[in-house]
C-alpha cells in the first residue's frame, strides 16, 4: 500500500470523461490511499486504484477539484 497523490484537471480539460465523486471517502479492501492534488485530502482508502479503468476523473468533495491517476502511474 502506498500514497498515491492525483493530479487536477481543470474543468476546460475533461473532454466527455466520466466523473465518480468520492463522497466522504471510498474505503477498499487492498491498493492505496489516494489523495487530492489540490487540497491534500485523503479520497478513498485502500483503493486498487492502478488497475481501475483508466480516464476517469475524481471529483473531491472538500475543495470540489477533478483528479486523475498522474500518467505516470497509470498501467
């Protein structure tokens, strides 16, 4: 398990991509503690977020900011 912080995306770069909001937090079984690029929030815990469908965005319920995996951590 590791911290996985996203990147933001601004509004004007979504381009039709599906936006899952997070709620208060997404809680899973195995994977890593994702976090806001803006605001630095914890968004889901233990999240096996490296092997979810790529190109969705995360909308963080505190700061309101869209969040993607960084390219770099994408499989």
């Amino acid at each position: 398990m590791a911290r996985l912080v996203l990147a933001v995306v601004e509004e004007a770069d979504v381009n039709g991509r599906e936006i899952v909001g997070t709620g208060v937090a997404m809680l899973g079984l195995e994977g890593d503690d994702v976090i806001c690029g803006r605001c630095g929030r914890e968004m889901m815990s233990q999240m096996p977020i490296r092997t979810m469908p790529s190109g969705l965005l995360y909308r963080c319920e505190v700061c309101g900011a869209l969040n993607e995996v960084p390219p770099e951590e994408q499989p």
